[in-house]
C-alpha cells in the first residue's frame, strides 16, 4: 500500500477507480447513446491506471457488465471488478428491492456471467432503509465462501448495521452517499477508517441531489478555490473526499473521456490549509 493507494480486501488500488453506472442509457436503464465511445471510455480509463472499476448487473440490466466485458476481457491481472447486489429493475426500469437469499446467488451468478469470470473481488450488499442483514448477510458470507465471490461489502448502511456486520465476517468496503454539502455518512467513513475498511462514497459530486442545479460543482467557494488553485470544482470535490482519509476510495463515473481525464487528475490536486478550511466549513 502507497499514499495513493488502500486495500480493497486482498487487493491494494489506486485511490481514484471508475464508478460504470453513467455508461447505460438514461436512468441507467439501457444501452448507451453511443457504445464505441462507452468502450472507449473504459479503456482509456484502464490504460490510464484505473484498476477500480464499481458495476452492478442491474445497470441496464446487463448493459454495463457486457460493455466492461467487450470492452476489457481478457482483464489485466491487476483489474479490481467489484459489483453489487440486493437490487433488480423491472421492465419499466423501476429499481426494486432483491434481498432473498435466492436472488442475490442469482444476482451474483448473472454478475460473472456478464463479466465472464469466475470470482469478484467484491460485491456490495444493498440495504435499503430498514432491512434487516440476517439472511441476506447469510447468504453473502456463503457466497464468498463457495468462492464466488472475493469480498463482502455493505452499500446504503448505517453505522449500526456495520457494526452488527463485522461482528460477524470482514467486510471489505462500505459504498454510502457522501459529498461536500451531503455529510451524513461522515461517522461511518470514520468508523471504517478506524475498523481499516474501505469507504468508497457515491454521489461524489452530487449529482443525485439538488435538482437541476448541482449543490457541489455550484457552490461559490468550490468555484473560488478551483479557480484559484487552476482546477476545476469537480477536481477540488474529489480532492476533498480524498483528503478526509486515508480509506477513501472514489468511484467518480462518466460516460466521456473528456471526463474521465478530469476526475483521475484530482488525485493529484492539492488543498492547502485555505482550501481545506473553507471547504470543511461548505455545510455547516
């Protein structure tokens, strides 16, 4: 492990990876507008060191894990495939709670079929508000057991569920909402900086919160401080979550190369004290 780097259960990657969910069709629902600029996304993002790439089987469905496929198999050896399940979509697109045992085996066995490998990584458990984690913890820890699957980790959790998890199997990462002005999931990424766990936050750049008008690439002190340090306010947010800790690991997504670019080169923006005081204080 380097200070850019944290592991991801077994594997140690790069602090900044590839989150694939923009590469459907919107809504995430279907094929792209464009698939040969999909497939080019994800091997510029590979040939540029990405070997962190976030996917679900129910992007699409299938969509995504098929054009990683196309695009990238046979995988380099250092490729980290991490998925989740403990959802599904039904044929309107609506997402749809998937959390018995017997569909998330089946969620995970459409996942290595689409991707054409015989183990992942990790696969995220989805929680939603209210689920209790018996059986459907049960059947992860089966799961990895059977050698399916490389690690478990939790998604949309609380502190409490994680707690009661690790008390009983490793969880590899946690994936729970988190950006500069939406924090509420700072105490889990503490408790899993303190427990050694991944935390990997979604909606890094709010973009699922605010309506049209993003609350985080808007808001006039990100502008200033991007403006001042040559950066762009995307850049300056990712390099926010970064710098909070050490087990952070971001999964910005995008469907563009131009884009691409953009978010791995946060990991080489620096914050002074300024930028970090002002940032720290963007939601309070």
């Amino acid at each position: 492990m380097t200070a850019d780097s944290f592991p991801l259960g077994s594997r140690s990657v790069r602090r900044v990876g590839f989150g694939a969910m923009q590469l459907a069709g919107p809504g995430v629902f279907g094929p792209p507008g464009d698939r040969d600029q999909a497939i080019d996304v994800l091997r510029t993002a590979v040939a540029l060191g990405v070997d962190h790439i976030d996917t679900a089987q129910y992007y699409g469905p299938d969509v995504v894990n098929e054009l990683i496929r196309d695009a990238l198999f046979p995988y380099p050896e250092n490729l980290a495939l991490v998925s989740k399940v403990g959802a599904e979509r039904d044929e309107t697109g609506r997402w749809l709670p998937a959390l018995a045992p017997a569909q998330l085996r089946q969620g995970v066995l459409d996942n290595l079929r689409t991707l054409r490998v015989e183990r992942l990584d990790a696969v995220n458990l989805r929680v939603y508000d209210g689920s209790d984690l018996g059986e459907s913890l049960d059947a992860m820890i089966a799961l990895r057991d059977e050698g399916l699957i490389a690690g478990i980790g939790l998604s949309n959790v609380t502190r409490e569920q994680l707690v009661a998890a690790v008390r009983r199997t490793e969880i590899v990462c946690v994936q729970n909402p988190l950006n500069l002005v939406h924090r509420e999931s700072l105490p889990l990424l503490r408790e899993c900086a303190e427990l050694g766990i991944a935390f990997v936050p979604f909606f890094p750049l709010g973009s699922a919160f605010g309506g049209a008008q993003n609350p985080v690439l808007t808001h006039p002190d990100v502008i200033s401080i991007a403006q001042r340090l040559e950066a762009t306010p995307a850049q300056v947010a990712l390099a926010w979550l970064l710098a909070l800790s050490p087990n952070t690991l971001l999964i910005p997504g995008t469907s563009t190369v131009g884009h691409l670019r953009e978010n791995l080169a946060a990991a080489t923006v620096q914050l002074d004290d300024d930028a970090l005081k002002i940032l720290d204080a963007v939601a309070s």
